[in-house]
C-alpha cells in the first residue's frame, strides 16, 4: 500500500471508456449483422462479432490494470472504497432484476399461458376451436405446447447433476467466506488454497453443466427448441451458467491477486466484490434448483 | 468523511491543458460529460421531431400523400423510441450530471470513468438503431413497444434489441453513478432530508432505472431468441404467449413513463420557489408524494393492457392502483400552487415553462385518469386520445421541464444571461403550437381515429390538418431555442452573477457563473438558510 491521501481521487482523464464504447459498439454490430444475413451469406458480421470481444477483453484487463495500480498507490480513501460498494451492490440489483425477467416468464407460463391453451380461465374457446387436442401440464408431457414443437422430451431428473450442482455451489459459497476470513486474518496461504478450491468447485459446476446440457440435447432430445419448457430452461440456467463462468473467470483472477500481494486486511475491495457476485449466482441457483427442476 | 479530491496525481497544473479530444472524449468532469449529453439530447430532440414532421404531414390530408404506409410506420416506431431513450432521457441525466454535484457539494460523481462511458454508448447505439432505416429489409416499424409477433416480422430485429441493450446499460451505469454520488459525496451538513427536490427526484428515478432497465433487456432478449433461436416464449403454438412479452415490456415500461417525469417534477419543485421568492410548501410532502408515485409504478403496468383481454380480476386491481397515482401527483399540483400562492412572483422565461408545466401537465393527467378506468378506455384504447395523454404529460410535462431547466441554469452553465425577450418568444410559440397540435387529438381519439395508421377517414380532416398546422409550428418554434442556446454561449454580452436569480437558494449558486471546471474540491460549509429547503420542520 502506497501513501494514504484524505482526497477523493477523480482521474484527469481517461481513453478506457471511450475504447469500450467502441469495443461494445463492434461486437453488438457483429452481431447483429451476423444474425441478419441471409442463410449462406458470408458477411463480416461474425469477425466483427470477434474482434468486438477480444476488444471488450482487453479493454476490461486495461481498464481494471489503471485501477488496481491507483488502488495499490494509494490513491483510493475510505470514501472512494464506499463509492464501488455502493457501484457493485446496485449492480448486484440489476442483475437480479434481469433474472426477475426470466423468472417472471417461467412463472407466467407455468401458471397462466399453458393452463389457458388447455381450456382453463378464459382460455374455454381458444382450446376448444384451436387446441381441443391439448391436454395442458408442465414438463415431459405438455410444457412444449398444444403443437408439440420440437418433438416429444424428457426433462432432467433434479436428483442427479442438478443436486450435485446444487451441493457443489453451496460448498463454494463456504469456501469462499472460508477464504474471506483467512484473509482479514492475515493467513496468505489458507486464503489461496480455499480460494482456490472454489474457484475449482466453480469449474466442476460448469463442468457437470455442460454435461447435463450434452445428455439433454443428445439423449433427452430436450432443447433451446422444446417449446416453452425448452425455453425457459435453457435460457435460466444458461444465463445463470454464463453468470457462473464470469464468476469463476472473476475469482481465478482474485487468486493471482492474492498471490500478487495485492490485499490487505483491511483493504480487499476487489476480493470482496466478487464474493458478493458468487453469493449472488448461488441464490440464482437455488432459485433454479427449486422452480427449475424440482417443481 | 473526506472533504477534498484531487484530480491526478500530477496535481491540477497540467490539468486544464487537455486537447479537445482529451477534453470531451476522455472527460471524467461532470460538467463536460452533463454538456456532452445535452448536445446529444439536442441532436436527438431534432431528428426526433424530424420523424414526427414526416408523420405530421402525411397526416395533413387523408389518403396517402407523401410516404408508403411501411415507412409511415417506420417513422412512427422511431420517432418514439429516439425521442424516449435518445432525447427525454439523456437530457436529464445530463441535467443531473451537471446540477447534483454542484447541488449537494461533491468534487465530482463518484464514479467519473463509468460515467463517461454511460455517455459514449449512447452515440453508438443510436448510430445502430438509426442506421436500420438505411437496410435493406428497413427499421423497425412495429411500434416502440415491440409487440410480437408484428415487431418480429421486421428484418432489423437484431439491431433494435442491441441497441436497446447498449441505452440500457448506459442508463443502469448512469443510474448507479448517481446513487453513489447523492448517497456517497453529499458535503457534510447536507442532510438527506435538506437535500433540493430535484436531487431527491433523481436519486427516486435512478432506483427506478436500475429496477426496470434489466427488465426490458430480458423482454428484448426473449424477442431475440424467439426470432433468431427457435425458442417460443411468444407463440402459443409452444405454450407461449404474445401477451407475456407485454406484461414483461411494461413491467418496464410504466416506472419508464416514471422515470421521464419525475426528474421533470424535481425541476419545476426548484424553479417555482426560485420565482414565487418563496420555499417550497410542503417540502417533506414532496418527496414522499414522488416515492409514493414510483412505488406504484410498480403495481399499474398492465393498464397499458386492458383491451388484451385480461381476466376480469386483473383489470380491476390495475384500474383502482392506477387511479391511486393521482393522490401523491395531486398533492404535487397543489404544492406548486400553494408555493406560488401569495408569492412576489416574477415571470422569467423558467418560470413561464414552469407555469405551463403545472397546467398542461395536469391536463395530461386527467387524461390519463380517464384512461385508468377500464370501461372507457375500451373506447380510448389505441385511438389518438392516447396519443393527446402522453403528449401532454411528455412534451408540454417532461420536454416542457428540460426547456425550463436549461433557460434556468444556462447563465450558471455558461456565465452569460440569454436574451430574454427571445427565450420569451420561444415560450409564447411553444405554449400556444403544441396545443393547437395536441389538444384536437383528444377529439380525434374521441371520436374513433386509431393511433399509427397514415391514412384516415375523411370526417377527421379537420382536426387533422390543425393539428398539423401546429405540429410544424411546434417544430419551428424550436429553432428558436437553438438560436437563443448559440446566442447565449458565444455571443450574449450580458454577464450572469453568481446568484443569478433574486429569489435562487442553494449551493448551485455559491459558485461563480460559470461554474469553474472544478468546483467543491473542498467541501463546503452548509448553512441552512441558504438551502432552498434548509429549514424542515420535523
């Protein structure tokens, strides 16, 4: 830790933001573009869609480079370290706000949409002249709707990987407060190997995810096209799995931080962010594991 | 707490030697990044309202006179959404930018980096979004609510639903930098509850826009993976439903309707009091009425909905929350009465805005109470009542509001006082074109003329071609506003004090006209009387 000033530090100026407007900007304009060509048109969408990433990644380790060094130099007081916690905890807020999203949907069909298309409600005479066939549930036998889109499924038991990864997160969540303890007391090394264990449950996580992706798609001929159910699994758990990822990438960098020397007991903000994102993609979780797959 | 900042380690001499790249495009200073996102908001206001020029003028005449019907739509959709997301929006941010800090003492917001990248999405992302009227297949022209499956039908879904990630993620950025700075950077003595009005409606709209920002990426992203991914959240041939994605877009949507008045009440509670030489009335009153309102905001959104056919207990519970809003906007009307009532009152241009703000405002809200109850608006749905409603609480409430705002704090901004004669012009032009636009919409909805259609029946060519008429007059009064806007930062002669108005407390006018690069690098010392609301009794 550098020379401690009693000022809130405002940078002069900056070429971070600006590089990720432009980074943002090409990887969304490839994509775009990507999705908009004809069926065998060979547009620029897909490389830009690339460079936009790779530049989205090196923006990310500049922009977070210029701040740990201001952090490490001390330029950081007590007022500037309430203004990211405040930052991450509101950002922590909107991203619970974009699950709500999905949640919402899932909730809307189970208890609206799909009942309805079975005759329930007011949804009388849309079954009996558009449906009559349909007999409304949730899961393997309706949850794809009164067309059957995409052919007949199986649904992921919630007793196999689901509950391993159910176990997996919640053990990190401990681990990682292990870590957090060790680290306001000063033990370096207990610090790294807890950190890094969850850093390790977080790849198995991903790791047993994917496999369950792979036996759905292969096996259960469950997909992203299985009707609603489809939808609305893949969407949840894949948001939250891309969340997990982010998470796991975010901690394996706070390992090489500790190892680097760069916390302190009392100052960790770095650490402690991303503990709070990992506190957050395990309640996501447990949200999942019950309206998901066990309900 | 600390009371000071620095700006660079190599201290404040090399620091206002940036170039003019350096300055504007890597700026962390609020007031540079507040002008930035006025000048676009500007930029937008007027391709905006050159979509509705092309909209108005079809509409001149019934039958098809200038445009095809899809560009018509086109023009509709994007009129909309550049005028929401590219106009109403960035201008108050960039107002809060600008004031809070100076309102509440802090050196600068509290996340200068973030907040400059808030700004500079925004050029992209409407670069994106208009570039689709160059496209093959041509812009969206499903209406700004994106309904599918008439939204999906266009060939740039793709390109609307990034762009509207891109504001999103400005707003939700902006939106937590403006937490951080009123929660974090308040100068000691400025208690919340001594706080101006216009930072407490801000600090209420910035929670609203990280509540329900996520919300309309999630509805949008749904649109995507449905059009580009084979998923059938809205098709019921796979146990969806179209009518899912609108309770999801206006769970967004209504604190969104929200998030574009309350700043504007937050104006017009500092403006009115500057002016009637008079506090506040009822300043606690105030703030709670605006929490209040974005509470419901909450639980109303599906009266966007009534004609969708909604299960009957539904309609009810939205038709009476959504009758609740007029309470807690009620008590705020009267409060800008009361703080005017027996007031020395002076009619500078903010204040003519201001004033025609609580009139026409209050119009558009008892529109919109008629609109609340279901068994009319069974009639009014989708007709141009509609369009009168949200015209009269955006144009002459929001857009009406910024106008205030800037002819009030642009001597601060600039040092320089703007012609008053000219900002009066612009007023009188202003006030009389947009009613003589709006106010025969409401007989048009009345009597049955459905919203977005360019060609109408030949019984509504009256009304139309006055609206018209006011609808280019409108427009053309704007220009005027440019002119007294050029005239006031480079060219006006007359120098602002540091007070700038008799009647204006606060800290914004502590400091000198203009506000130096740099202000409250040192916390100031807070007195009570001088606070536009210091004294609160408890």
């Amino acid at each position: 830790m550098g020379q401690q000033h009693d000022i809130y530090y405002v940078p002069s100026k900056s070429q971070w933001p600006i590089v990720a407007a432009v980074v943002m900007f090409l990887t969304v304009f490839g994509a775009a573009h990507w999705l908009d060509a004809e069926p065998g048109e060979s547009g620029f969408g897909k490389t830009l869609l690339l460079v936009g990433f790779v530049g989205i990644l090196g923006m990310f380790f500049g922009w977070f480079r210029s701040v740990i060094r201001e952090s490490m130099r001390g330029y950081y007081n007590s007022q500037v370290d309430r203004s990211f916690r405040m930052g991450m905890m509101w950002f922590i807020f909107s991203e619970v706000m974009f699950f709500g999203a999905f949640f919402g949907a899932l909730f809307y069909v189970r208890m609206f949409s799909v009942p309805w298309l079975g005759g329930e409600g007011h949804g009388v005479l849309t079954h009996q002249y558009l449906w009559s066939e349909y007999a409304a549930s949730w899961g393997a036998g309706g949850g794809n709707g009164p067309a059957h889109v995409g052919g007949a499924f199986q649904t992921v038991a919630p007793w196999g990987l689901p509950l391993l990864n159910t176990l997996i997160l919640l053990s990190s969540s401990v681990t990682v407060t292990i870590a957090h303890h060790a680290l306001q007391a000063g033990h370096r090394g207990k610090v790294l190997a807890f950190l890094g264990f969850t850093v390790l449950l977080g790849a198995g996580f991903l790791f047993c995810q994917a496999h369950e992706y792979a036996e759905a798609y292969k096996e259960l001929n469950l997909t992203l096209g299985s009707g609603v159910y489809g939808c609305t699994f893949f969407m949840l758990t894949g948001f939250h799995g891309m969340h997990v990822t982010l998470g796991t990438i975010m901690l394996a960098i706070i390992w090489l931080r500790v190892l680097a020397g760069h916390f302190s007991k009392e100052h960790h903000f770095g650490f402690e962010a991303v503990a709070w994102y990992w506190h957050f993609v395990d309640v996501v979780w447990l949200g999942l594991f019950m309206f998901v797959y066990i309900l | 707490m600390a009371h000071a900042a620095t700006h660079d380690e190599h201290h404040d001499e090399h620091h206002e030697h940036l170039n003019f790249f350096q300055r504007w495009v890597m700026s962390t200073n609020h007031k540079d990044i507040g002008t930035l996102y006025l000048v676009f908001s500007l930029l937008m206001f007027f391709i905006g309202g050159s979509f509705a020029m092309v909209i108005r003028a079809e509409l001149f005449k019934p039958g098809l006179q200038l445009v095809q019907p899809y560009f018509f739509n086109e023009m509709t959709t994007m009129h909309a959404l550049v005028m929401i997301f590219g106009a109403v929006m960035p201008a108050f941010v960039g107002l809060g930018n600008w004031m809070i800090p100076l309102m509440v003492g802090a050196p600068d917001m509290a996340l200068p980096r973030m907040n400059n990248l808030s700004f500079w999405i925004l050029p992209f992302a409407f670069a994106l979004l208009l570039s689709t009227l160059f496209l093959p297949g041509g812009g969206p022209a499903g209406g700004w609510t994106m309904y599918p499956p008439l939204s999906l039908q266009s060939a740039s879904t793709a390109y609307v639903v990034f762009a509207v990630h891109l504001m999103g993620i400005s707003s939700i950025m902006g939106a937590i930098n403006i937490i951080a700075t009123i929660l974090n950077m308040r100068a000691p003595g400025m208690d919340l509850l001594k706080m101006p009005v216009f930072v407490w409606s801000w600090l209420i709209t910035a929670f609203l826009l990280i509540a329900v920002m996520p919300v309309l990426a999630g509805a949008v992203t749904m649109l995507l993976t449905d059009k580009y991914f084979n998923t059938h959240f809205f098709d019921a041939a796979g146990g969806g439903d179209p009518v899912l994605f609108q309770h999801v877009f206006w769970f967004f949507g209504h604190p969104e309707v929200y998030i574009m008045i309350l700043p504007a009440f937050g104006i017009i509670s500092e403006i009115i009091p500057t002016f009637a030489r008079k506090p506040i009335f009822g300043y606690k009153a105030m703030v709670f009425a605006i929490a209040s309102i974005a509470f419901l905001s909450f639980i109303v959104w599906a009266h966007h909905m009534f004609a969708v056919g909604l299960p009957l207990g539904a309609e009810i519970f939205f038709m009476y929350a959504t009758m609740l809003i007029a309470v807690p906007t009620g008590v705020k009307v009267f409060n800008w009465v009361a703080t005017m009532w027996g007031g020395s009152m002076t009619f500078e241009t903010p204040m003519l805005f201001a004033v025609a703000f609580v009139i026409l405002f209050t119009i558009g809200g008892f529109s919109g109470l008629m609109l609340a109850l279901v068994p009319a608006d069974f009639q009014y749905h989708d007709t141009y009542f509609v369009v009168a409603h949200f015209h009269y609480v955006l144009v002459t409430g929001a857009i009406f509001a910024i106008i205030a705002a800037t002819y009030y704090w642009i001597p601060k901004w600039t040092g320089h006082m703007y012609s008053e004669f000219w900002g009066k012009m612009h007023f009188w032009n202003s006030v009389v074109w947009v009613n003589v636009l709006f106010f025969p919409q409401h007989f048009l909805g009345l009597a049955g003329m459905p919203r977005r259609i360019p060609d109408y029946n030949v019984a509504f060519a009256n009304f139309n071609m006055i609206s018209s008429i006011g609808g280019f007059l409108f427009g053309a009064s704007q220009l005027i506003f440019v002119g007294v806007l050029i005239h006031c930062v480079w060219f006006s002669k007359k120098k602002a004090t540091d007070r700038v108005w008799e009647g204006a407390k606060g800290l914004e006018w502590t400091v000198p006209s203009p506000a130096p690069h740099h202000t409250f690098s040192i916390a100031p010392v807070v007195h009570d009387e001088e606070l536009a609301h210091g004294h609160v009794e408890d």
